[in-house]
C-alpha cells in the first residue's frame, strides 16, 4: 500500500469528544472513525487488524475441532420468549424494532437461543455429537455505558462459539479443552502473561462463568489476582465460598484492573431443555444435549492492544496483529534518482511477500516520522539520498527503538517473509 493512496489522515488532535486513549489514538491514526457512542466504522488499516486478530483466533477454533458458520444478526421474538430472554428485565441490553408486516424483531446481542433451535434440524441422536459451531459476527448491544472506545461498544465484533455433546463427560473436557485454546490466542496476541482464567457472575447466561481477564489500567473490570497460583477471580463473587472452593485465601490475592477478552458459560443440560433440543441416547431415550458458549471481543481486542502497549508517540502494535510489518519512509521525494530508487526497495519488499506501508508523499521528515510513530508499525525503514550514497538503511525497531543499519542486502536477509524478523 502506498500512503498516497490511502485515504484516511492522521489527525494531531483527539478528537473533543472522547476520553477514551484507544478511541482517540486509533481515530487519530486513521484506523476507525467514530459515528456515535460506542459506534465505530473500521477503515482500511483498522480492518486489517481485525482480520488479522480474526485469523488467529479462527486457526486457535478450528484446532478444537470448531466449525465456522454466520448466523443472522435478526432474532425472532418468540425463539427468545420460550427461554424468557425476551424480556427487558431478564436481557436489559435489547435493540428491538417493529416489522412492517407485524410483530417484534430483535437485533443479535447473543445466538444461544438461534443456534440451539438451527441445530434442531441437524442432530436427533447421540451419533450425531459432538458438534462445535462458531462464527464472527456485528454484535448489538444497547450499553448504558459506551465510554471506553472500542472496548465497550453498542455495536462490536465478536467470536460466539457453541458446543453440543451427548454426555456430561464429553461437554465438561470439551469445556475445558476452551481454556488452553483461549490462552493461546492471547499468547500470539503478546497479551498471554497478563490474562488470567477468572472465575466470574454468569450475568444473563449461567450463574457461574469463566472470563478471561487481562491486566489493563483502562479496563473496567476489578480482578483478584495471584499470579505465582495461577488464580484470578472478579470481585462480582469474590466471597469466603469462592475463596474457600478455589483453596485460596483473601491475603494471597492482588487486587488488579482489568479488561475481559473472553468468556465462557457452562449451560449443561438446561439451555437445551429450555429449547427442546433433545436427542436420543444409546439406550434410545430422549434427553436434552449438553451447551456451552464461547466468547472473544474481536474489537475489544483492538482496544486493549492499544491501551496495553501504545506510548506517548503513539500506537504500538505487536507484530502478529499490525496492518503492516513495514513502514518505508522515503525522504527527499523531490529527486527523481532517490524516488525511483526507493520505489524499487518497495517492490523488492514486497516481492519477498512483506506486508509493506510504503510513505511516499511529498512532506517533511518530521511530519513523516511523527506519523509513523502514530500509526504504530512494528518497524521503520528510511530511505533517503544519505542512505542511497551510504549503501546504508536505517530500520527502528517501533517497540524498543532500537534502531540498526543495514546494507541492502542486510535489508532484504532481514525482512525476508521466511525470517522470524
């Protein structure tokens, strides 16, 4: 991609209205725009990292045998009803809206009840199981609180995973086989030492759950930590009687702010039998299937990538995330010789398949320097007649500034897409 042609700018001012840092340094940077509160359309650069943040946890689903499907984001008011979620005393979060034709409709804020009534109509005995089904889907929540950028939204992406097994036994080890699962897509997301398997409040799904919960200073969560145990617990249930089933005391916990990526629900046997999402059983009778729902905020991602690791500059993506690996700054643009000569170190990028952001407009150094800092590439090379004449390319290193220089032919060693640069 060619800076010229993108069409976002990078702004110097956050913008008045938000207080969030992630909010206002992705808009700033041209990642996202913002429509209203807690509403945020996703751009050329933003979109990449969702669908790179996607992938990841896709290839983590589809190791556990994860099937991916998308549902329908329009929910019928009867299907809800018969599990009494329909009503705004039990799901406070509802968009609802009237159908021309007559009755209610609901807009997605969950697909617990859809899926269990879809797989009606694909499984009937216990042969059949297990099935695990998940898909990323535009999420729409009527928030009260919609403060915390992308990390609380009305409208958000989220990874919704279902389980269906025949027998306790095969539900509780597919349960937990989730956890190592989650655990390793927020390792490759460069958050996995500060996030925790927290025991949690079930909310509007179960009375118990577990959330996974990463140390961040904006999230909006108060998490009970003991790193050396391995054990984290939300205030929600912290009480002599969790304390006590985890074997754990008070004292031994750190009390830690904290933003939830991800959840996951236990249902056992009483979603399905709210359903009537039976099946037969090897001794023929029909018994209700054991649930369980899976969940990561895509977008919550986002935002907690950037209050984690951005600094003063700006942001700071990890590597496995970025839009881009490279931003190639080229200077003097004003020479046709170091322009045509910069051009040539783009295409050779990019023919060793380096996802490369290449910086060829016409401004000064500083401006472009500043800019680079903002939008937050893992690494920066600069171009310039200096470095043409020197045989020498300077390439900073965005996390730790360390800042190296490199021959050509270094360069291309370097960042050859076979390296682990």
């Amino acid at each position: 991609m060619r800076q010229s042609q993108l069409f976002t700018k990078t702004r110097k001012e956050a913008p008045a209205d938000e207080a969030a840092k992630n909010a206002q340094l992705l808009i700033r940077a041209g990642y996202i725009a913002k429509e209203m509160a807690g509403v945020y359309s996703y751009l050329p650069l933003g979109l990449r990292v969702v669908e790179k943040i996607k992938q990841i946890v896709r290839e983590e689903m589809n190791a556990i045998a994860g099937q991916e499907l998308i549902m329908t984001a329009l929910q019928r008011k009867e299907l809800w009803e018969s599990t009494g979620r329909w009503d705004d005393e039990v799901v406070d979060v509802w968009f609802k809206s009237s159908l021309k034709a007559g009755g209610e409709v609901g807009f997605g804020w969950s697909h617990e009840e859809p899926i269990g009534e879809m797989m009606k109509g694909y499984i009937s005995s216990y042969k059949d199981l297990p099935i695990s089904v998940y898909q990323f889907q535009t999420k729409l929540r009527n928030e009260m609180r919609a403060k915390s950028g992308v990390m609380r939204g009305r409208e958000f992406v989220m990874k919704d995973m279902y389980s269906f097994c025949a027998d306790e036994e095969s539900h509780l080890t597919y349960y937990e086989s989730t956890k190592p699962a989650y655990m390793k897509v927020f390792e490759r997301l460069g958050i996995g030492d500060d996030t925790f398997v927290t025991f949690a409040a079930g909310g509007a799904f179960t009375k118990f759950s577990h959330e996974f919960q990463t140390i961040c200073e904006a999230g909006e969560d108060i998490t009970y930590i003991n790193k050396e145990k391995g054990i984290a617990i939300n205030e929600e249930v912290l009480n002599d009687e969790t304390l006590e089933s985890l074997g754990i005391t008070r004292e031994e916990l750190t009390e830690t702010k904290t933003a939830e990526v991800g959840n996951i629900f236990n249902f056992g046997q009483q979603k399905a039998e709210d359903l009537g999402l039976m099946v037969k059983n090897k001794d023929g009778e029909s018994i209700p299937v054991w649930m369980g729902s899976y969940g990561i905020g895509i977008t919550r991602l986002v935002g907690v990538l950037v209050e984690k690791f951005a600094d003063e500059k700006g942001i700071v993506w990890p590597e496995a995330v970025a839009p881009f690996k490279v931003h190639l700054v080229g200077l003097n643009s004003d020479d046709a010789e170091v322009k045509d000569f910069t051009d040539g170190i783009y295409l050779s990028l990019k023919e060793k398949g380096v996802e490369v952001l290449y910086d060829d407009r016409d401004l000064r150094a500083g401006e472009k320097f500043a800019d680079s800092d903002l939008i937050g590439l893992p690494y920066r090379i600069v171009v310039s007649r200096k470095t043409k004449e020197e045989g020498k390319f300077e390439v900073v290193t965005r996390a730790s500034g360390e800042v190296r220089l490199l021959t050509e032919e270094e360069l291309y060693n370097d960042f050859d897409n076979d390296s682990n640069t």
